[in-house]
C-alpha cells in the first residue's frame, strides 16, 4: 500500500512540475502529416494562401503539489509564443502543402501574399485560402481553440467552410491533465489537417466530373 501511495504521490508531483514547465517554453509547431489514406491523384495546380487573424490567449492558475497535501497556485500563460501564433499558422500551410504535393492530390505550391492572388496560371488552377480567423490558447492543460476558414476556387466552382477546432475534444483524462503547449498545438493542427485534406480531395475530384469544363 504504501508503494502505491508513493507512486501516485509521484506521478501527481511529476504532472504538476509538467505543467508548470510546460508554462515557460515556447514550442513552435512542428509539421504535421495527414492521418488519413488519400483518396485521388491529379494533376491539377493549387496555389496555397494564408490569412490571420486574432491570436489570443488567457491566463491560468495550475496548483503545483509541493509534498504532504500541500499545493500552491501559479498564474501561467500570456506567452504570445506559446499560443497559436502566426509562425505557427505558416508551418501549418507548409505542411498542407507538403501533404498535397507527397500525395500526389495536386500540384500546390505557397503563394506568400494573400492579396496577390493573380492569376490562374491556366483553367486548371486552384486557389485555397486558409483562413485563420481566431486562435485561443487556454493555459490549464494547454486547450487550443481554432477557428478557420477554406476556401477553394477555381475557374468556375468554389466552396468555403469553417472548422472549429478544439484540441482537447478526443482526450482522456490522463492525456488531458498532462498535455504541454508542444502537445496541445500538434494535436490541433492534427485535427485541423485530417478534417481540411478530404473537403480539398473532393473539390479536386469534382473538377474532373463529367460536364465539367475547367
């Protein structure tokens, strides 16, 4: 019995030292791949645009243990490098493209500046936008709240919609409470890219429909 008090005393000791940590960095978001089978190839050329918006954050009280029952607050969050920044979102567009290029779905390449969305190279180029309208970071076990938006347009077809992500929705208990911001931002650009990757196959697809002119 007293073993197993023990090691749960560690592991709640370890959590709290985990969380205050994980407090201090500022992880930048690593790439992310698709978890999914793709399901099309094409030839078709996408070009790749980002937009952001509001990047914002809150702060958070974590009681740290300290041994024998007793705990004390610390106030965390506030790092702008720990939310989902702008950084963040370019890696994130990066990734898209490494995605739809690895997969063969299309021919995509980034295109830096929004507002230079020139030109359909030929009929057979798309545009996609992706839109960062909001992100939210909440610092008690490092939630991260996306909302975004895709557009896609090409010749003579287009299609919008918005994701809202939340980076804790698929967690257990134990994977909640000991989640970092590292964790929190893959798991939310996860997310992100596994629900965008097949909303992007079907509008390629449609462009090769039959009575489709583009």
């Amino acid at each position: 019995m007293g073993i197993l008090v023990s090691s749960k005393r560690l592991i709640i000791v370890a959590g709290g030292l985990l969380l205050l940590l994980s407090g201090c960095v500022s992880p930048v978001l690593q790439p992310t791949a698709y978890s999914g089978i793709p399901t099309i190839k094409s030839e078709h050329k996408i070009d790749v645009y980002l937009a952001t918006g509001i990047v914002d954050g809150g702060l958070g009280t974590q009681f740290i243990p300290m041994g024998n029952g007793a705990f004390i607050p610390m106030q965390v969050g506030g790092s702008p490098k720990v939310r989902f920044n702008t950084q963040d979102q370019e890696v994130f567009r990066s990734s898209l493209v490494q995605q739809i290029n690895g997969s063969q779905i299309a021919q995509a390449r980034n295109i830096t500046d929004i507002r230079n969305q020139d030109q359909t190279t030929s009929d057979t180029t798309v545009n996609l936008a992706i839109i960062f309208l909001q992100t939210y970071h909440t610092p008690n076990f490092h939630t991260y709240y996306l909302d975004v938006g895709l557009e896609l347009t090409s010749a003579d077809k287009s299609f919008a919609k918005m994701y809202q992500i939340d980076s804790s929705s698929e967690d257990k208990f134990l994977e909640w409470a000991f989640t970092n911001a590292s964790d929190g931002k893959i798991k939310a650009a996860q997310m992100l890219m596994d629900a965008m990757i097949p909303d992007i196959e079907n509008f390629v697809h449609s462009l090769d429909e039959p009575g489709n002119t583009t």
